[in-house]
C-alpha cells in the first residue's frame, strides 16, 4: 500500500532541491507495487550505491523478480541517494525510503544488501543510518528489520560483522526466499506470546531466534554469534561460535540447474540513464578455467549452462516487455559458453530484423576470438579482453591460460571487418612480476595499434586498463601481501614513459583506492571499527571519484591505533588463520593450498630463469 502522505511530502519539499528527482520516484516501467496488507512479508532489497548504478545490477532484478513471484511476498527497492539527497532527508527528518510503496526501510521484515564492490561499504552505514534502522546488530530488536548481505564481497564478511545481521555465500536464488521465510516464521512465533518486553529483553529474544536461524540454514553465517580472538602482537588467531548448535564453518548455496531457472523477462525500465541501458541475460554461472588470481571462478562453481533457446526466448519476451535495442550476453567468459557460435547465429538471426544489437562485455582470448567479429556483423563498437598479463610465462604462473597469437589474430579479424577500438584489462603487482611483464603490457596494446594501421591504414584505438592487484579471499593467492604503495607508483610511472603510440591510452588504477580496497577485502573485524569512524567523520559514496576522500580511514586507523601494515601488506603462512576461513567453497582450503605452493614453485623457477 503506497504511503501518500510521505510520498506527497517527498515530491513537494524534498525532491525540488536534488539534482536528477526521477531516481527517487519509482513508478517505472514493469515495477511492482503490491499492498502490505495482503502479504505476510515485507523485503527490501537495497543497494549500497546510487539508483544509475544499482538499477545497472542484474542481479537485482532476478531477486526483485524472484520474490515478487511469491504471492504471500512484497519486494520493492532502496538505493544510496546523492549527497544533496541525503542532506534534504536529514533536515528535513525524512527517512529513506523504498521507491514502490515510499515505505520506510525499518518498517520491513528483512533488508537485503548486495556486496559488489568493497569501496561501497560506507553507503550501507548510510543507508541503515537514513532508513532509521540500528547502525550495530547487536542494538536492534524485533521492530527492526532483519539485515541480510550477500554478493561476492560476503566472501570475507568481517569488515562488516558489526552491522549486517546474516551474510549468506552463494547462489542467492535458493537461500534468499528460505532466510526470508524462516526469519518470518521465528519472528510470528516469537510475537505470538503478546508480552511486553523491556529494550534488553527485546534485543536478547531477537538474539535467541538469530541462533535458531544459524541453526536451521547452513548458508547462513550471523557474525553476533561468534566471538574472535587475537594473539597478542595483533594477529587474527579465528573465530569461535558461542552457542551449541551454531556450526563452526558455513557452506555455500547453490543451485545445480541453471536453466530451470526462469531468467526475469520483465525487468524495471528506468526513468533516468543508467550506467547500462540494456537487456541483461546471463548465459552461464562459473567458469571452466582456475586462474590462481580470480575470486569468481573459485566462488562461482561449479559451472552451469543455460540451452540456446532458453536464452533466445527469453531475450525476445524481454525485448518486448522492454523496448531496450542492446542485449548484453553475460558470464565470467562469455566466449567460453560450450554453444557460443550456435548462441551468436541464433541470437543474430532473431534480433538484427529487430534492430537489436549483441554485446559480449567478456571474451575470453581463445580461438573462437579469431572467428567471433564474423559472428557479430554489423555490430562493430569494439573488443573488450582481459589478457591480464602480456609474457606467457607469467600467464603459466597464473593459470591464464590463453595464447598472444590467439589475441593479436583475433583483431586482426576484427579490423578486418571494420571494428577501430580494443579495450584489454590488465593487472599489476601479480606475485613475482618482473619490469618485462610491465613492459609487454605496453607492447601488446602497441602491436595491437599496428596490426589495427596494417589492415586500416590508421592506427587502432587501443586501451590497456591496468587494475593494482588485491589478493581476494578464497583464491590460491590470498596468502600473499598487496605491494606498496611506491610499487604501484613506479610501474605505473614504467608504463607511462615506456608508451610510444598516440593511439594508444594507458590506464592505470587509483593507489589510495587500491589500498582501501585491501583494507575492506582482506580485514578482520577491526576493519569495521576503521569503516565506522570514517563514515562518522563524513565518508560517503566513495565509488565516485569525485566524493572519495581515503585520508578518512588512514586518520581513523591511527586514532584507532590499528595498524595497517599487517592487513595490506604482511604475507601469511599456510599455517595462519585468516579472516574469512569459517566460509567454505568448493574444493575447500586444501585445494587453494596446493595452488599457493604450486604458484611459488613456478615462481622460484621463473626467477631461475631470468
């Protein structure tokens, strides 16, 4: 049921003092309003960056479509407002609200965070602050929502233990409508007694039904429960549960049949640009190959596949229900899908009469590349890949297991159909990379820039995005320390001198950024003392360039006497515990294990060889 006043109020005092009012008014295309008095749950699934964003996640309108197919559940959506926004709310004692009904968020059962980005996390602090909701878990009753995070930044979830009440690991399809209608079931039952509790009381009941849902789910991990210790020169030692019953480690959710998975053909068409104005259809879940640098492939297993012609129709339906004339086919390695080319004629044949472009956001360079811009016809705005690396004996040492022949021929047929641009991603600050591997990176964007004269006449467009590299939870390259902050300055200073070709562009990462990614990626829970004092002391949207201020949280972790070094840049023993070992994945610890003292072993030999 819509909230007339509130909404009334917000159109007339709040949103003629924002910039770009449209994001805050809901109302769109293929949203779903329903009343709350004709429902038994309430959940909000919030964002933790702004509308233009968050309306750009797929995963939100699978979720969003997802329960709002339950009859008995009404799922609507919240977002971090702008700065200007956020200053009207305030003084003007509004709080957040979600856009289908103008509902405040603390007046939901559940509030689900999606965790895409590390930097996001002071915006979750600021939407729970915004929505009137207790910033800590532990000072919430059962008036107040149940806080709920998933996405790939749970895989390390301490930085946040104080403030989100369940992380969930995984697949969030099957555990998310399950968390939502056991916490329902528990908070009834709780309810039915009618008493009436003291403030302390009320927290304490809150607290028993947090243990009997940790209880009940497997893929539930609630950080209140847990109690972490520490040696006494600061070193994580790990976590111990403080009720029986509560299990020791958390197993992820997953979802073993893909396309039995209905995909959301009716997805909420946004008013205002958004980041990605487009159809989203996810063709794949996993990856088939095991790059010792990357996160997803570890998380995402085990691979599973959607048939063609799920993926066909169900683009069509959206299409229609839409009106977008892009569709972007999405995976971790699109061209690795096991029915790529049957995919692209298929998809080809049905949209191109319509008008409709096919973007691939995620090539892997493999020989399909070399027969993929004849696939793609018309559709010439540019090659993205992410070679990673440019020398093979680094990629060896990596697990990337592509060829440089495969990459440049792969452009060359693409130039010979008329495509201009290739953008490739690299990282730097890889364990034991060397000034050669720096230095091929600008040599691969250079060769490609000629291969793009010899078959054009004129030099191709190339971008080489350079991304400082952050060892992530779960990967066989978590033990290692992030290099420093002179590291990154010189290469990237190596890269800049060493470019020769107008055309092509060397991007490289912002340091501070990479370093306050690492201290919210790879941080325990006194991380979340250093978020809390700088969102207090005014960090907000860090996403965006122009608000992100990281002096906040080196300020903060000095006054909190918290040393920094040991999270950035101190390598840890197989021994240690980390932070994040209570999750589990797929093949567990011992397979990341061998892969760390596989990785050192090619290393040693590579430093041989040199």
């Amino acid at each position: 049921m819509l909230n007339q006043t509130l909404k009334d109020y917000v159109v007339s005092r709040v949103l003629p003092h924002v910039q770009s009012p449209a994001q805050y008014l809901g109302g769109e295309l293929n949203m779903v309003r329903k009343s709350h008095d004709e429902v038994t749950g309430r959940l909000c699934l919030a964002f933790p960056d702004t509308y233009t964003v968050g309306m750009s996640h797929h995963g939100l309108q699978v979720l969003y479509t997802l329960m709002n197919e339950r009859t008995t559940w009404a799922c609507e959506r919240a977002f971090t407002p702008l700065l200007d926004m956020e200053a009207q709310l305030r003084q003007q004692a509004v709080p957040l609200y979600s856009l289908e009904t103008f509902t405040p968020l603390v007046q939901f059962d559940v509030l689900g965070f999606t965790l895409q980005y590390e930097i996001s996390y002071s915006n979750l602090l600021t939407m729970l602050d915004l929505g009137g909701i207790a910033l800590h878990s532990i000072d919430r009753t059962l008036e107040q929502p149940l806080v709920i995070a998933g996405g790939p930044c749970a895989q390390n979830p301490e930085p946040l233990a104080p403030f989100v009440d369940v992380f969930v690991t995984g697949d969030g399809e099957p555990s998310l409508p399950r968390i939502c209608e056991t916490w329902l079931e528990l908070k009834r039952g709780a309810l039915s007694l009618g008493k009436t509790l003291s403030p302390a009381a009320a927290r304490e009941l809150r607290r028993e039904l947090l243990v009997e849902l940790a209880r009940r789910l497997p893929f539930a991990y609630v950080p209140s429960l847990y109690e972490a210790s520490y040696a006494d020169d600061g070193q994580f030692l790990g976590l111990e549960p403080l009720y029986v019953g509560v299990p020791e480690t958390i197993e992820p959710s997953v979802i073993d049949d893909l396309d039995a998975l209905p995909l959301p053909t009716r997805p909420i068409v946004p008013y205002v640009e958004c980041v990605h104005d487009r159809i989203s259809i996810e063709i794949m879940r996993g990856c088939p190959w095991q790059c010792r640098f990357c996160q997803s492939t570890v998380i995402k297993r085990p691979l599973r596949i959607r048939e063609v012609e799920t993926i066909v129709s169900a683009a069509l339906e959206t299409y229609r229900n839409t009106g977008f004339d892009e569709i972007s086919l999405l995976s971790l390695s699109t061209s690795d899908y096991p029915y790529f080319e049957q995919l692209i004629r298929r998809m080809q044949e049905v949209f191109q009469p319509l008008g409709v472009r096919i973007q691939l956001p995620s090539l892997r360079v493999n020989e399909q590349l070399r027969s993929m811009a004849a696939l793609m016809g018309e559709d010439r705005r540019g090659l993205t890949l992410a070679p990673e690396v440019a020398r093979d004996d680094m990629r060896e040492q990596i697990r990337k297991k592509i060829k440089n022949e495969d990459l440049y021929e792969g452009c060359r047929q693409s130039f010979r159909h008329g495509w201009k641009q290739v953008k490739l991603y690299f990282l730097c600050g890889l364990p034991g990379e060397r000034g050669v591997d720096l230095d091929g990176i600008v040599d691969m964007a250079e060769t490609i820039a000629r291969i793009g004269k010899e078959e054009n006449g004129q030099y191709a467009k190339v971008t080489a995005s350079v991304s400082n590299f952050v060892p992530k939870a779960h990967t066989p390259y978590q033990w290692n320390a992030i290099e420093t902050r002179e590291y990154f300055a010189e290469a990237h200073k190596r890269l800049w001198k060493r470019r020769l070709i107008k055309a092509v562009n060397i991007k490289c990462h912002e340091v501070e950024t990479t370093m306050l990614e690492g201290l919210l990626s790879r941080g325990d829970r006194r991380s979340a003392e250093i978020l809390e004092l700088a969102w207090r002391r005014g960090a907000r949207l860090d996403t965006w360039y122009e608000h992100i201020d990281t002096q906040r949280y080196w300020t903060a972790a000095a006054d909190l006497n918290i040393d920094l070094h040991t999270v950035l840049h101190k390598s840890y023993e197989l021994s240690d515990r980390l932070p994040w070992d209570h999750l589990n994945v797929r093949k567990g610890r011992t397979y990341l294990e061998k892969e760390q003292q596989r990785a050192v072993v090619q290393l040693a030999a590579m430093a041989e060889a040199v």
